[in-house]
C-alpha cells in the first residue's frame, strides 16, 4: 500500500483517464445508498438506544457525504454558470 502511495504520481492519472467521472460518482452514490440501506436496517431491527443512535449518526453521515459527492458539485457548477453570465451582463433567471 505504501508503495501504491509513493508511485500514485505515475499510475494515478492513467487510472483515471480511463475510468470517467460519470462512472465513478454513479459507483460512489451506490455506495452511501447501501451504507445508507444498512444502516437503516439496523436502525430498525436493534433494540438497544446506543446501538439506534450509531445507526441515526451513520445514516447522517452517510447523507451528509452523498450530498457532498453528487449534489454540492452540480450546485457549484450551476453558480459558476450564473456568476459568468452575470459578468457579462446577461442575466435571466
């Protein structure tokens, strides 16, 4: 693993000049939803309140990082979209 870290400067990019982003996000929100989904599971088959509250907090958090992985992206996009055209006076909303 190590070694995987150090070298990452040459096998990183060819990496991902092969994999597209579209592909990786999709693998990325399918992987909050099952963490989600397991965690939802949880929540309602255990009985005891500590082990409710850690499936609640992973849920959270799993939502937390979905939105921070598909949605915040989209939504920086369309602001930067609007931020141009307000710089070049055109502007409707």
């Amino acid at each position: 693993m190590y070694n995987d870290f150090e070298t990452r400067e040459g096998w990183q990019p060819i990496v991902q000049s092969v994999i597209s982003a579209r592909d990786v996000l999709l693998k990325v929100v399918n992987r909050y939803e099952q963490i989600y989904r397991q965690a939802s599971v949880r929540l309602l088959t255990f009985s005891e309140e500590a082990s409710q509250l850690g499936a609640l907090n992973t849920m959270l958090k799993a939502n937390a990082m979905l939105f921070e992985s598909a949605v915040l992206p989209d939504l920086m996009n369309r602001l930067k979209a609007l931020e141009d055209k307000t710089k070049h006076g055109v502007f409707v909303p």
